[in-house]
C-alpha cells in the first residue's frame, strides 16, 4: 500500500489534499501531519513513499522539516508548497545555477514545489510523478546549506541555521526576518564563516529557532547571493587545484 505524509496546519487546505488524493488512490495511506514534528513522529514510526510539507507552520516548520529528511532520509521524494512563491522561485533558480548536476539528475524529480494557491488537479499529477519514482534506486545527495540558506531568507524567517561537517565540526549562520547577519565557525567569523558554511559537504544540518537576536553583533553586511556566488567560487577554485595537483 501506498504511504504519504502531507503536513499542512491549514485544515483546509490539508482536508482538500487529502480528498484529492483519496479520489484519485482509495487505497492511498495519508498520514496528516499539522506541523514538522508530527511529520517527523510519523517518518519514524511508518514507512513512505513522499512527503508533502508546507514551509510556513507553528512549532516545527515546514523548514525544520526538510533538515530532518536532509539528514535521515535523504531519497524521500517530497514535494514542497508555500504562498511564498518567491522562495520557492529562489531555491530553483539556486539549485540550477550552483548544483546542475543535481538539478539535472535529482532535484528536478525528487524535489517538486507548487506555489499557492493551486488546482487540485496539479496537486494530484505532481503527487502521481514523485510516486512514480519510488520504484528508482537513485543517490539523494539532499538539499545543500546554500538551499537552506535561501529558503530561510525567502521565508523571511529569525532562527540559527546549523550545519556540521563530516569531522563533526558545526558552523553557524544566524538570520533575523531572513536577513543573514552574523555567522560562526571555529575561528572564522563574519563572511569568511559563512563561505566556510555554505562550502561543506555532505552536511548534517539543523534549524534552531526563538534565538535571542541581541546576543550577537552583525558580522556581515555582504548580501546572501553573493556569499553563495563566493562559495561557489572558491569551491570551484579548489577543484581546478586538485585536479592540477
């Protein structure tokens, strides 16, 4: 039997969802989920085959949400709503311009986003598409810093983006209101931490939210996109280097 989560805390909107999908699939499992962490109660005790998950929720949010299946499920398909088309928009157009390799080969069939509001009937085609792939055994690499990065800026959302590495070393970027302000790790601080950052592989990320924004004084001035851009130099710099070497 076919298994799903949709977390959407809009009654709704989730009832509509889940009409729609029982219409098309009687057979269809639906676990609802009215926030990330009821999500995350349902991934750890069921198996599934796609999440559905809005971004803007009440305690554990759709974005908190997406760090835990970065980290723990990385080849679950999700498909991800928001009314903020914006930051839908802005994570596309950074997964094409700084990870094609990943656009062409994954997140364009393991990551889809629909902008609200939407018909019904696209919800249904878009959900029958990730399905579809449940039966492909391909590597999820997840989503990277630099997408986080820009969901939480086009969320415009306060909270403590944690990213560790593989020696397990932690990095920090901290936003108020999606404005990237001050970012931390090891000795680095400012825009040189959040290169750093936006530059791990393989990172095991997490979001921490009510940060006392008073405690930190601002350490960058320099705007997101072109730290990403920076990153994206950098990493492309010590590539050409090793393959020279």
């Amino acid at each position: 039997m076919t298994a799903i989560i949709i977390a959407e805390d809009d009654f709704l909107v989730r009832k509509n969802m889940v009409v729609a999908l029982t219409k098309f699939d009687p057979e269809i499992k639906i676990y609802q989920a009215t926030d990330g962490q009821e999500a995350i109660d349902h991934l750890k005790l069921h198996n599934v085959e796609l999440l559905v998950t809005d971004l803007k929720m009440p305690q554990v949010d759709g974005l908190a949400l997406l760090a835990y299946v970065n980290n723990h499920h990385k080849r679950l398909p999700c498909l991800i709503t928001s009314g903020h088309a914006g930051s839908l928009k802005e994570f596309r157009r950074i997964v094409r311009a700084l990870e094609p390799e990943i656009d062409a080969a994954i997140c364009q069939d393991h990551y889809k986003f629909m902008s609200k509001p939407f018909r019904l009937t696209d919800f249904t085609a878009t959900v029958s598409e990730l399905l579809a792939l449940n039966g492909l055994d391909r590597f999820m690499k997840g989503i990277s810093p630099a997408g986080f990065a820009q969901l939480i800026e086009g969320e415009a959302k306060t909270c403590v983006l944690k990213v560790v590495d593989g020696a397990g070393e932690a990095g920090y970027m901290f936003f108020e209101e999606g404005d990237l302000y001050h970012a931390r790790k090891n000795n680095l601080t400012g825009d040189e931490a959040a290169v750093a950052i936006l530059n791990i592989k393989e990172p095991y990320i997490t979001i921490q939210d009510n940060l006392n924004t008073a405690k930190y004084e601002r350490s960058i001035d320099t705007g997101l996109m072109a730290l990403i851009l920076e990153a994206s130099k950098r990493k492309d710099e010590s590539g050409f280097v090793s393959e020279v070497e």
